[in-house]
C-alpha cells in the first residue's frame, strides 16, 4: 500500500482523538469554572444555580466523551478487519507465487531430462537406437529359447527413418504436441519396425513431460509387454517407476525401481532407479 492510502486511514483516528482530547478539556473546565463561581457567591441562589450548571455540563461532556470513545472503538476493529485482510492475502498471493516457482522448476526440469536423452538423430543407413526384435503378430506365441543373437534384425527403410526423424525433429523443438502426433503416426504405420519401440518409449517421455501421467504410463507399459528385450525396457521400467511415483502409487513406483535394479543392475536406468529410490523411499 502507499502513504496516500494509509493517511487517508488513520487522518479520521487522529481527528476523534483531537476531539476526544478537546471533550475532556472543556468537561475539566466544566467542572472546574462553577466550583470557583460557587466560592465566591455566597448566596443561596448563586450556590444553587451553580450547582445546576455544573452537573448539566458534566453529563453533556460525559455523553460526548462516550460517543466519541464508542465511535473510535468501532473504527479501530473495522481498521484491524481490513489488516487481517490484507495479512490474508499477502499469505495466499505468497503461497500462490511459490507454488507457480515450484511447478516452473519442476517443467524445466522434465524438459531439461528430456534433452539429455534425447536420441541421435538417423544418419544415412544408421538407425537412432539399436533395432528391437521384430514384434511377434498377434495370435502366435513367442519362443522364449531364441536368444536375442538369434532374433532377425528387422530391415529398416527410408520411410521409417524419415518418418522417425521428423518425430525427433518435433521433440528437439518442444513441439510436444505435434510430436505426439508423429510418434503415433509412426507406430500406426510401422508396428513392426525396429524403431516402433523407441517410437513407444520417446512417446512416454513427452507425455511425461507434458504431465500428461496416464498416458506416459501406458505408452511405457507397452516398450516392458511388447518389446521386454530392447534396450529401452530398462528405461521403461525406471520411467514408469517415475511416474507411479507423481501418481501417489508409491507400491508400484517400488517395484519398477527394484525391476530396474535386480534385472538391469549394469545399467544407467538401474544408477538412477537407487538414487530415486534413497531420494522417495
């Protein structure tokens, strides 16, 4: 608040107080004068009718200092109703700001994880991460004894990696949306390539940061059921811890973390699972 405000305030406490100082001035004289006129007159009369005046002229300026003692009495609440209202909404404007500062820092960091992982983009015949094996259609069981050196390496094309990279393009300029957009395109398109499990694992990562949680945990859920031999299911595992972990569901954020730890121990995913694990827990 300004000094104008604040005059204008207390300017009417200070001109009761002025009258209320005023009032008790003229009640002493009131009291005082007729005493000394009843001294001197020494008539019957003359002591009677002072007598008269002095007790008039207490009850007037006892009324008086009352009214203006009630008067500033009701003043002083309503100024102390509007200091607890204002104290009020310091408070709230403060726990507001605060919470906005807590929730900027927390966004800025998603996104600052996300550009640390963010995959390399494809490069001539490279692709971005190593292939996936190639998803087993759906109906026909899987074959847990053909080891990973055994699985045929899905063939990628030029389409996938074009339609991948654009995907990759979106997420490096935060065009979170769009880039959900292109990762669902890819997987409609391409649900057997070897990039449709880091299609499925970047999608979650921008759901994640987008705090979009029910979707970045589905989307994590499937690189663990479909793809349980990529090299992104360890990441998937941490990341779904992650985000059991914002849900309030801190059993199943425990036992991603611990998946993590005990099946993929050598892993960066398996180092960040403990931390956050020491961090929650």
């Amino acid at each position: 608040m300004g000094s104008e405000p604040q005059s204008s305030y207390f300017i009417p406490m200070i001109t009761q107080v002025n009258k209320l100082i005023l009032a008790t001035t003229l009640v002493a004289m009131g009291l005082g004068s007729p005493a000394r006129s009843a001294s001197i007159s020494s008539p019957a009369l003359m002591e009677s009718r002072g007598s008269n005046e002095v007790v008039a002229s207490t009850s007037e300026g006892n009324a008086e200092l009352f009214f203006l003692v009630e008067q500033l009495q009701r003043e002083v609440v309503t100024l102390r109703g509007m200091v607890e209202e204002l104290q009020y909404s310091v408070s709230v404007l403060k726990r507001q700001s605060r919470e906005r500062y807590v929730d900027i820092d927390r966004r800025l960091q998603d996104v600052s994880r996300l550009e640390t992982v963010l995959p390399a983009p494809v490069v001539g015949t490279d692709p971005v991460e190593a292939p996936a094996e190639r998803a087993v259609p759906a109906g026909l069981p899987s074959d847990p004894r053909v080891s990973r050196s055994q699985a045929a390496t899905p063939v990628i094309s030029d389409q996938e990696k074009k339609a991948y990279q654009m995907a990759y393009n979106l997420i490096k300029k935060k065009s979170f949306e769009d880039a959900i957009d292109a990762l669902h395109d890819f997987i409609e398109r391409y649900p057997d390539s070897g990039l449709t499990a880091n299609a499925y694992y970047w999608l979650g990562e921008v759901y994640l940061v987008a705090q979009k949680l029910e979707q970045a945990k589905a989307a994590f859920t499937v690189v663990i059921n479909k793809f349980p031999d990529h090299r992104k299911t360890a990441d998937a595992y941490y990341k779904l811890g992650v985000v059991y972990l914002k849900l309030g569901d801190k059993k199943k954020a425990l036992s991603n973390l611990d998946t993590v730890i005990s099946r993929f121990s050598d892993t960066s995913a398996a180092r960040l699972a403990m931390e956050l694990r020491k961090e929650s827990f």
